[in-house]
C-alpha cells in the first residue's frame, strides 16, 4: 500500500472509530493494512445492503403500480372518459354564456360570467384540497380551518351541567 503508517492510523481513528490503545496494539503495517480493509470492505458491504433494500423496495412499489394500473385501467378510462365529456360540456357552456353577453353587448354579464369562472376554480381548487388532503399534505392546498368539534361540550352546554372527561373528546371538521 502506498499509504504511510500514520496515514492509516488516521484513517482508522477518523473513519472506523479506532481508539488510539487499538491503534497502539498493532505493531505492523501489515496488520494496519488488514484492519482498515475489513473496516473498508465492511463499510462498502454495508452501503450495498442498503442500495439493495431501497432497489427491492423500489420494485415492489413499481410491480404494484403496474397491477393496479392494468387491474383498475378500465376505470380509468372510464374515469377519463366522462370527465373530458364534462369538461367540453361545460366549456361549451360557458362559450355559449360568452357568445350571448357579446351579442346583447352586456357589461354586466361578462362580469357575471368571468364571476362565476372564478368561484367555479376556487370550488374545484375546494373540492381537490379536500380530496388530496386525506393523502398527502401540501402549501398548496385550500386554506382550510380546523374546527374542533365536542359533542358531549356541546350536550353539556346545553343542559347547563359539565362535560366531565368526555368534553376532551371530539373531531375537527
């Protein structure tokens, strides 16, 4: 090895942990050079473990994708299907909304309209938070408050008498 003997003492104190009455124990260079390439070769064993878990792991999450997406492809197009037929149905809609407000020359009713465009964004942007929120979490998501709600406070409260432990109990809506 070209490394020097106080190279591979640091190398084996720093990297592998080594103490230095270890490191004082060994006497020959030969010795060192065997440590540190036990200590090497199982530091590469061990980064191989883990590429191969996380490379099993990654088949697995592909090889379920796949069968979800061939078992469940006729929903999906289904799915597909009836949403793009949707979405030209009310395109159409609201180009014909818009033709009409051009023809009577309404001000109002374009304003009425693009309105409308608006809160039907902000709904579909309402409905997907909502959705995806049981999943996964985003900054992007509707800002939506969490209310806590308690029935037995509520019960409680309104016969005027106390909750007791049951008052800690509830769901946020």
């Amino acid at each position: 090895s070209e490394l020097r003997v106080r190279d591979i003492k640091r190398r084996l104190s720093r990297t592998h942990g080594y103490g230095a009455d270890e490191l004082a124990r060994m006497l020959d260079k030969k010795e060192l050079i065997n440590a540190l390439a036990y200590e090497e070769h199982r530091q590469r064993q061990k980064e191989d473990e883990t590429r191969r878990r996380y490379q099993l792991r990654r088949s697995i999450l592909v090889a379920l994708v796949a069968v979800v997406l061939v078992m469940f492809w006729p929903l999906f197009k289904t799915v597909w299907d009836v949403g793009s037929v949707n979405l030209v149905v009310y395109t159409d809609r609201k180009r014909h909304e818009a033709k009409t407000c051009y023809e009577y020359r309404s001000c109002w009713g374009a304003l009425g309209i693009t309105c409308m465009f608006i809160v039907d964004v902000l709904s579909l942007w309402l409905s997907a938070s909502v959705l995806l929120s049981w999943v996964m979490r985003s900054k992007y998501f509707f800002p939506i408050p969490s209310i806590p709600i308690r029935p037995a406070a509520l019960l409680a409260a309104s016969t005027g008498g106390n909750a007791g432990a049951l008052g800690q109990y509830g769901v946020n809506v």
